[in-house]
C-alpha cells in the first residue's frame, strides 16, 4: 500500500512582499483585477488577515473538538 502525499505546505503572508506575492498570484486566478491606486490597501488587508488567522491557528485543537452551535462571545 502506498503511502499518501504529504500535504503541501503553506505560509502566512505576513510581510509586506510575501502578501504582495500572493495578491500577485490569486488575483487572476479569480479574475480579479486590482488597480495600481489599491494594491497598497490589498496588501494591507491581506496582512491584517494573516494576523487574524495566526491568532486563530495558535490555538491548540485535538481531534475530538467540535465547533460551537452558537457564538456567543
């Protein structure tokens, strides 16, 4: 039996270039065109969003953990 692929692997875009970088990319992967006056503000947003989902992926998770039925902060 073969042994399956490891997942790829992947980074936050937490700095200025590696965000610019995939703005670059994934754009025209989905038809989006980013005008030159905006790309300052996308790299921004994608930085913030990067931030967000590191605080997000810090947290320790176990395999039986369930998502919450109802957020209640």
């Amino acid at each position: 039996m073969e042994t399956p692929p490891a997942p790829p692997t992947w980074q936050l875009p937490t700095t200025p270039g590696a965000a610019e970088a995939l703005m670059d990319a994934a754009a025209p992967l989905v038809g989006l065109a980013i005008p030159p006056e905006c790309r300052t503000g996308v790299i921004a947003s994608l930085q913030a969003a990067a931030a967000m989902a590191a605080l997000v992926l810090a947290e320790p998770t176990d395999p039986t953990d369930e998502p919450a039925p109802v957020f209640r902060p």
